[in-house]
C-alpha cells in the first residue's frame, strides 16, 4: 500500500524534527478531546452551575419571605383589629332605620325643622354600602353647627357633603340642605362573602 511516504524516511529525520512531528500529532489528538469529550464536560458543568445559581436565587428569596414573615403576621393582625372596629362602626341593614331616626332627633333636640328628609337609594362598593339621605333643614347657625358635629361624632360613621347654607328672608334662621351619607356591611347574600359582625 502506499502511503505517499516512506516511513523510514521519518526515522531518518533529525531529532528535532522529530519532535515537531509528535507535538503535532500530540497537539491534533487533545484538540480532538477537548472538542468530543472535554467539552461536552464543561458544557454540562456550566449547565449545572447555572440551575445552582437559579436554586440559591430561590432559597434567598424564600428567606427573606421567612425573615419578613413575622412583620407580616402583625400587619395581619393589625388589620384584623381595624376591620373589627370598622365593624362596630358600620351598621347592619337592620339598623340603617333606627340610626336614621337617631339623626332626625339629634335635629330636633338641637331646635332645627326638617323641611326634607329624604333617604335615596343605597350605591355598593365591595363590601359596604353608601346610604345617601337629601336633608335641608332650617334653624340657626349655631344649632346647625352643633347638629352636624353631633352627627359626626357618632359611634356610626356618617358624612355631610354637598352643603349650602342661605339665609332665609322671613326669619334670622338659615336654611341648609346637604347630603347625609352614612355607611353599612352588605350582607352575606349580597356581597357573596361573610362580613366581620357575621364572623362572630
């Protein structure tokens, strides 16, 4: 067979050459290693190090959450107080009448005539209701004053918006016309949900 050399040529080459020639060969055979094997090798240590930089990424998230996971039970605590007392400050439907009542006699007691006192129909939003009530009122400024703060400081929250006072001409009284908002938990069937009075 001919292989286009004669071996023996290359044993009768200087010993330089020689050395040439294997580092060559030797250079040729890692060249191959590195590209079918040890690189594949590194290839999958590369892989791997990244899915362990991901992991450690997500173990450091987790303990933050579990480092963190105190403050948040207070904040859930504290707003489990503030939906209690939001609760004791909203009435039921049952008890939007006899609040209403308790607002038209705090006017009376302070001398004021009611010219309207109209109740409109209820707006939801999510888990309370607006009740809307068109007052106007007639009487003196400072028993009106001392009505709407009396109003105000109830233990059932209540707003007055939209006011207008102006004198009335056959008297030294003003007439005053606003709107009464006050505020209640829907109920179960109506929100879908259980409110915090029906909780207990």
């Amino acid at each position: 067979m001919d292989l286009g050399f004669d071996p023996i040529e290359l044993l009768r080459l200087p010993v330089k050459k020689k050395a040439a020639i294997i580092v060559g060969i030797i250079v040729v055979l890692a060249g191959g290693y590195w590209y079918f094997l040890l690189q594949d090798v590194l290839d999958k240590i590369d892989a791997a190090d990244v899915k362990l930089k991901e992991q450690q990424e997500k173990i450091d998230s987790k303990r933050v959450m579990l480092a963190n996971l105190p403050k948040l039970r207070k904040e859930l605590e504290a707003l489990k107080i503030l939906e209690a007392k939001a609760a004791k400050n909203l009435p039921s439907k049952q008890e939007i009448p006899a609040l209403l009542t308790d607002i038209s006699e705090a006017g009376h007691e302070q001398g004021l005539e009611f010219i309207l006192f109209a109740p409109k129909k209820e707006l939801a939003v999510e888990i309370h209701a607006e009740v809307p009530v068109e007052i106007t009122i007639l009487g003196s400024f400072q028993s009106t004053v001392i009505f709407m703060d009396h109003v105000t400081r109830m233990s059932r929250i209540a707003t007055f918006t939209n006011l207008t006072m102006t004198p009335d001409p056959k008297n030294e009284l003003l007439k005053t016309t606003a709107r009464l908002t006050t505020y209640r938990f829907l109920d179960t069937d109506e929100a879908g949900f259980k409110s915090p009075s029906d909780k207990k």
